[in-house]
C-alpha cells in the first residue's frame, strides 16, 4: 500500500526551500560585492527570511503530527476501517491533486462501530476536471463537479487504517494509502 502525501507537507517544505534559495542567492551576492550592503541584498535577504519563516509555521506543526503518527504506529491498536464517504477541500489544490478528508467506519474491540474523519491527503483530479479549469471551482461551479468526482471515486483504491491509543480512545489518526496496481 502506498501511502498518501500531506499537501501541508509539500507547502511547508516548498516554502522553506525557497527561503533558504533566496537567502542563499543573497549570500552569493554580498560575497560577489565584497561584502557592501545594497537594495537587492536586502530584498533578498527578507524575502528569504520571510518565506523561511512561513515555511517554518506550517512544517513544524506537520512535523509534530508525523511523530504523533509514528509513537501511535508503535504502541497502538491498528484496525482497518471502511471509508465511507471523501470529503473535497477545494481550497487546497497542489498541481493536479485535490486535498480530501476521508470519513471512515471501523469496529473496535468492544465490537462498537466508530467513525472517524482522517486528515487531508491527495487525490488526483481527472483530466475533464482539469481542462475546465479546477482551480477555478470555488467560482464559476465546478465545485458541484468536483464533488460528484470525488464521492463517486473507487473507494476499493483507497484503503484506511485507523491507529487509536490503548489509553485514550480520542486519541487516533487515520492513514490513508492507495492500492499498489500490477
């Protein structure tokens, strides 16, 4: 099963290489100017600093999760869960993809039924929804469409388990993988 991409991941990161590329062209061009302070080493420099900073407020917090994730891996119980129903986040499209939510059904050990609502992961949008102009969803209607797509994609393709801490039921997370096709 290959596992699903955070889009807060790939902001996050995305952010902080360009910070550092910025700072680092700045760098480049203090040393080329023997070391004298101009305009364009300013600009550099902050927006370097800026976009660094950026990055860092959105990769820490996904950071943090990521070891959340893992300690629960470790010393969870892990159940497989049926998705039940995607949930589209529209406002969040990296490239071709789609950010969802996954809304999934398992059984615990007490034989109960509990849903849960995992975190956004990554969908690739079909071509239709792209040459229409998925960006431009939230605006002129394609919201509708991309929702039909997205409830009616092969929920047997996507596959869940949910990992929940032997001590505190609340305390879970769903990870969300695709199916590996041969």
């Amino acid at each position: 099963m290959k596992q699903s991409k955070n889009p807060l991941y790939v902001l996050g990161y995305s952010c902080l290489s360009l910070g550092v590329t910025f700072i680092f062209i700045a760098l480049i061009i203090l040393i080329k100017n023997s070391f004298e302070l101009s305009a364009d080493v300013n600009t550099l420099g902050m927006m370097g600093i800026v976009w660094f900073l950026i990055g860092l407020c959105v990769y820490i917090p996904v950071k943090y999760r990521k070891i959340k994730h893992e300690r629960l891996k470790k010393e969870g119980v892990c159940y497989d869960a049926e998705i039940v129903r995607l949930l589209p986040n529209v406002y969040i499209q990296i490239g071709n993809n789609v950010s969802v939510y996954a809304e999934c059904n398992y059984i615990n050990q007490d034989g109960k039924t509990r849903t849960v609502k995992s975190g956004l992961f990554s969908l690739r949008c079909p071509l239709e929804l792209r040459m229409k102009g998925i960006g431009m969803a939230r605006w002129y209607g394609y919201r509708d469409m991309l929702r039909d797509y997205v409830s009616n994609y092969d929920k047997e393709a996507v596959r869940a388990k949910v990992y929940v801490s032997r001590k505190d039921p609340e305390d879970f997370f769903v990870e969300i993988g695709y199916k590996v096709r041969k």
